[in-house]
C-alpha cells in the first residue's frame, strides 16, 4: 500500500489513496487516529486550512 505525507498541509497527517479517495490520517501513540476521507480530487490544504496543528 503506498502511504504518504501531508506533512506540507499539517505536521503529523499521512493518507493512503485507495480507489479514487485518500483516507488521512494521522499515528497517535500506539493507534491510528483517521481524520478524514475525502476524494483524491478536492483541495486537501482547503480542509485542513481551519484545523490549527497539533
């Protein structure tokens, strides 16, 4: 599975594109906290541009 960073959007978010979506989410501990899943065509910076980073 191909992961990768959103680093450039918020520090600890990380997404998975899986058929046509990314799943964000982000490693809290010794979980997987999933922030949102979204079409891989939205604007990700845009639904993140409200949430302050953690």
């Amino acid at each position: 599975m191909m992961r990768r960073s959103y680093f450039n959007i918020r520090s600890d978010l990380r997404g998975v594109p899986l058929e046509g979506f990314v799943i964000l989410y982000r490693v809290a501990g010794d979980r997987i906290e999933i922030m949102r899943i979204v079409s891989g065509r939205r604007n990700l910076g845009a639904l993140f541009s409200d949430v302050d980073d953690e």
